[in-house]
C-alpha cells in the first residue's frame, strides 16, 4: 500500500485546476524496495487524485470544506 502524507499543489495563472502544470511526489523506499516495485502504484495514485479534482472543486463551490 502507499501512503502519501502530504501532496501539494501550486496554482498557476490561466491554467484550471484540473489541469495541474506540476504534480510530484516524494517516495521513499523501504529498505531493499526499488522505485520499479511501486512505481505502478504512485502512477494510480496520481491519476486518481487528479480526477477527484473537479469533486473537490465543486464542494469548496458549495462552502463544504473549511477554507481558511
């Protein structure tokens, strides 16, 4: 399983939200793991936040997320 404790995201001037510039990650390996074993798993995880975006989106539209 990979767990991610935090993503972050800079916005970018005339670009949507759901289309980020820049996505990254910081992945460290347990001791004796290469990149290849969950290198398929970091790439899921990617593809699956960035569809969640426009469902994020559309709650902060509707004021359901504290945004401070």
């Amino acid at each position: 399983m990979i767990s991610v404790e935090e993503l972050r995201q800079t916005p970018v001037e005339d670009q949507p939200v759901e289309r980020p510039a820049v996505a990254s990650a910081q992945v460290i390996l347990h001791a004796g793991a290469a990149l290849a074993d969950v290198r398929e798993g970091v790439e899921v995880l990617f593809r699956d936040e960035v569809a969640a975006i426009p469902a994020l989106r559309a709650r902060l539209a509707r004021w359901e997320l504290p945004v401070w």
